[in-house]
RNA sequence: GGCCCCAUCGUCUAGUCAGGCCUAGGACACCGGAUUUUCAGUCCGAUAACGGGGGUUCAAAUCCCCCUGGGGUCACCA
C-alpha cells in the first residue's frame, strides 16, 4: 500500500484558527493511524514579510496541543522547501510546461475589465465565464505586450468543450460532480511571478506525495479546478477528503474571527468570554493579550489541558461509536476513521469542552496539579521567586482544598484570599452586607467566635470542625446562623473552598485577624 | 443569483451504505431530587429529536422523488 502522508498548510496569520486545528488534528490522526507521516508546509505566497513571527504563534499551537509534524519548518525533510514562497522556480516551471502544451495562456484582460464582466454576469443572474480573448495570441504579440509593461495574468484553460463531468471521489462525500463547462478558467499566475493558491497548492501536494488531502469543506468548491491541474500536470490526484467546517456555537455558521462580537453575545460563549474577561487582566494581558476564543492560544493561556482539547476537537464532527466520549489521544490514533466523519458542520461548544476538560483535570494528581497552577500564581503577583520551595507545599494545600473547583489552571486565580495578606483581603461587597452586616447577631457572634479561637489553637479542618460545632452548641444555634458570616469574614466571599479547609490553611491567627477586620469594617459601615 | 454541500433531542452525536433488533441509544447543557455549612462536586431521576409531502415495501430514521430549510463558495486571498 502506497505510504500515507497528510499535510496541514496554514499561512502564517499570526494566530492559530481552532477550526483549522481541528483540521490539522484530523490529518495527524489519520497519518499516525496509518503509520504515515503528517506534514506542515507554509503557505506565504502571499505576504513574504514577517513570516517568522507570524508563524511562531502557529507553531506553538502545534507544540502545545503535542501535535508534531514530521516534516516542515524547523525539523526539515526530503520533500522541502516548506514555505512555498521558497518554490517558485517549481511554480514556474510547471506553469512553463502548460503553456508549451497549451493548457495555460497569457491574459491580458485588466482586473477591472475582468471585474466588470463579472459583475454583468451576476446582474443578468448568469454564470459567470471569463473571456478567452487572449488564448490565441501568438508568442511574438505576447513578448511584445509584456516588454512593453502590459499587465497580464496566466489563465489555466479549463477543458470546458466537452460533455464530461469532473469527478470527485471524496472520502467523506462521496461522488461529487461538477461541470467544467461552467468553470471560470482560474488564474494561476500573477505577472509578479508569483502563483495563486490552487496551482501552488496542486504542485506542491504533487511534489510532496500528499496521499490525501484532508481540509475543511469549504474548500468543495475549487477542488474541481485542482483535479483538473492534477490531470493536465500529469500527477495523480490524493485522495480528497472534506470534512466539515467548525460552525459557531448553536449555529451553521463557520466560526470566524470577524464575528467576535457577535460571539460575545452568543450565550454558549458566555462563560468562556467572561472567565479570559477575568483572567487574562490578573495575568498582566491588557486587552486581553489580543485572545480570544477562536484562537487555539487562548485555550493555552486560560489553561486548559491539551488532552481535553485534543479530545474536544477529535469529537467535533467524529465518533468512535454510540458511547465513547472520553478518549485518550492514542485511543483516537488508533480508531480514527474517515469514513466516520459526520458530515454537516458541527457546532463547537465550550460546554463540551469544558466538561471534557473537567474529566481530564480528575486524572491529574495532586502534585502536578500544585506545579501546574504556580506559574499562573507568579504571573499573577500571588507567589515570588524566592519563596517557591515554601509556596509548592502550600499551593498542594490549598490546591486540595480546592478539589474539582479547580477546572482549568487560572481558577486557582480565583482564590486569592489564600494568598494575599490579611489587611489586602477583598471583601464582596454584597456578601458582606448579606451576611455580616444584615443580620443582627451576626457580629457579637463573629466576636465572641474570635475570642474562643484566640485561645484554642486549633491546627486540622477537623479540629476547626470541632471548634466551631462545639462553639454554636454552647451558643444553642445553629451552624447555619454563623457560617455564612464566617465564611465571609474570613475568606471576603460568599463562596469558596470547604469552611473548615478554608480556616485551616490560614491557622488560627490569620483567622481571627480576618474577622477583627470584618467587625472593624461593619461597624464602620454602620455608623455611615 | 450560479455551482456545490448538508438535514436525528437546545448542542455534539449513534443508528442511514448492507430496511425489521429503534415504543430512536449515549454525552453536554437545562430542570428536579439526594448528599453538604455555602459554592462546586458526586449520585439518582426527568424533559427532549428522525424538517414536510409523496412513493417503493409485509415493514422506512434508514431506499427513491419533490419541496422546504440551513450552509459553503463564487478574487490577479488562502
């Protein structure tokens, strides 16, 4: 059997699409599933300038999700250059060979002239065709136009005088038909020298042994004009396979970075629009850092596990059966199928993922899950260089206490009352009139509570427990009447980690300091 | 508008190719209950779908046709 190889082709955008790594994660897949090999080839015909930093952040997003190209920038191979603005010579070359055997031609027509038969076409609702004017102009008219500055654009002649139909055997659609009497001759080459995308891409996938191209469906539509450069070059077609595009949450509607602020407005995206809102201010990123959620960054940078979103992206728009939802990346290697591709768009939904990610984050021990929230901690001012040694064994704490709150790395950001100093602790304001000032006993009790503890020395959350049952026994109520203000005075929320874990890990002292500064507070609150 | 693709719970999907095992299965979300000092979690439970119409057949979510709806794409972008 003819060896697998699969290729993910971005340009260097400067972010990486979540969409389009779905993309890429379906070709790795189906090449490791093979035994083949997974390409990354660069695609900066276009914008030959800062390639290098606009492709880092892509790469990145490679290396995160541990998705690793065998072949392309960095880590070289046989088949290179990998940036095909290091291949125009081949380009030019091929496009040689089609013209000599005239299925290419030299057109003169200007854009504008081009643009506004276009134009008439759409306005009388008939197809549009491209005038052929040019296709009989012999070399030395040609030489003559070009020496004399003409602008001209290299045309591929699309067979359209025949009754046949281009055939397309998609590995995820089936036969697709369509007309090439139909088809617009494409343009495959600027006067510049420099190809369009479909001809680079057809020698390139030629040159490189591409065995199958597997990309999203909305690239259907000019497969038809690459088959058709595939046979005039004399190169066997790969095997075509569409998958569905990543559509935006709740909608058919592929997820693009120009709809952001509809996004923001998408109730499904909620929740991940305003925890990045939270975060990413806390981690020093003004604006965000320029993330948001249709980039793979952000994902990284909010701190999700890569094997939650290998497995969340593995899941849009394929199964492995009726069952299966959580699934390791070897486990996916190994069952991925093409022929098991859905094809509508699917939905992303930050729901999924975040309860993939919560699956995930319950396998990763405890120790890991200290080291992994400390960078997040440092970031954020909450732990210093020189005290790590101290903080790791005090995040393990507070990180236990924490338990499955903790979902993705940057939650633990949301329990800085472990981590700032007594007089700097914020108090929610509702909580606070809800329920230390509103209720009348709320701060005698609080006082009283204070002043036992003083002296009680307590270490454990079970003792703290005992503490506190033992105090609301002797004060014959109940624990009800006393903890809400308790768990606000010392912790400043409303919610949080379990009371008595809560207490402990700040020990008796830190404690009753807290809720003198509460009872400051209150009273002062009152007397406005 | 031309061309092309798609159509099962709110969402992601299984089932469609090889019609019966489907009074349509799973997961997420939502809702309810239990547990708990709060939040979360956990455990139980409930609601919820074959877009419509015609065929074919003993039998159709599954096959055929039409309609409707949704979407992609129509560059000297990729």
């Amino acid at each position: 059997m003819k060896a697998i190889r699969t290729r993910f082709a971005p340009s260097p955008t400067g972010y990486m699409h979540i969409g389009g790594m779905r993309t890429a994660l379906f070709n790795w897949v189906f090449a490791k599933h093979h035994q083949g090999t997974f390409i990354l080839r660069i695609d900066d015909t276009d914008q030959a300038r800062n390639v290098e930093s606009a492709l880092e952040p892509i790469l990145q997003a490679f290396r995160w999700l541990g998705i690793p190209w065998d072949e392309g920038p960095e880590t070289g191979g046989d088949f290179g250059p990998y940036f095909q603005s290091e291949r125009t010579e081949s380009y030019q070359k091929h496009c040689q060979t089609l013209i000599e055997k005239r299925l290419a031609f030299y057109d003169f027509t200007t854009p504008d002239q081009s643009r506004a038969e276009r134009e008439a076409a759409e306005k009388e609702k008939r197809n549009y065709i491209n005038n052929r004017n040019d296709f009989d102009l012999d070399s030395a008219t040609i030489q003559e136009r070009i020496d004399r500055g003409d602008n001209y654009v290299i045309r591929f002649l699309v067979p359209r005088d025949t009754d046949e139909k281009i055939v397309i055997d998609d590995a995820v659609r089936g036969r697709v038909e369509f007309d090439p009497s139909t088809m617009p001759d494409p343009v495959i080459m600027r006067s510049n020298g420099l190809p369009l995308y479909n001809f680079a891409s057809v020698i390139d996938d030629a040159s490189m042994q591409i065995s199958h191209v597997i990309r999203a469906e909305e690239h259907l539509s000019n497969t038809p004009v690459q088959a058709l450069l595939f046979d005039a070059l004399e190169f066997e077609r790969p095997t075509f396979a569409h998958i569905p595009y990543v559509a935006a949450p709740g909608t058919k509607e592929k997820l693009s970075k120009r709809k952001l602020e509809q996004y923001r407005k998408n109730p499904k995206f909620k929740k991940l629009f305003e925890h990045g809102d939270f975060i990413f201010p806390l981690l020093g990123l003004e604006n965000n850092g320029g993330l948001d959620p249709v980039m793979v960054e952000y994902y990284e940078k909010i701190g999700y596990l890569t094997d939650a979103v290998f497995n969340a992206l593995a899941r849009i728009g394929w199964s492995l059966d009726d069952q299966t939802e959580i699934m390791s990346r070897e486990t996916i290697v190994e069952n991925f199928t093409l022929d098991r591709i859905v094809k509508s768009p699917a939905g992303f939904d930050p729901d999924k993922l975040l309860s993939f990610q919560s699956d995930w984050m319950g396998k990763v021990p405890l120790n890991e899950k200290a080291l992994n929230c400390i960078p997040y901690l440092a970031t954020a001012g909450y732990v210093h260089a020189g005290e790590k040694e101290f903080a790791h064994d005090y995040i393990e704490k507070v990180v236990a206490a924490v338990g499955d709150r903790l979902v993705v790395w940057s939650d633990i950001l949301r329990f800085d009352e472990f981590f700032v100093t007594d007089d700097q602790l914020k108090f929610e304001e509702k909580a606070f009139q809800k329920r230390v000032v509103k209720p009348e006993d709320a701060c005698p009790l609080l006082a009283e509570l204070a002043e036992e503890l003083t002296g009680a020395n307590c270490q454990t959350a079970e003792e703290f427990d005992q503490f506190v049952h033992q105090f609301v026994e002797k004060k014959e109520i109940g624990i009800g009447q006393i903890i809400h203000a308790l768990r606000v005075a010392v912790t400043g929320k409303a919610a949080g980690v379990g009371m008595f874990d809560a207490m402990a890990l700040l020990g008796t002292e830190r404690c009753v300091k807290r809720i003198r500064r509460t009872l400051e507070l209150a009273s002062s609150s009152d007397s406005q």
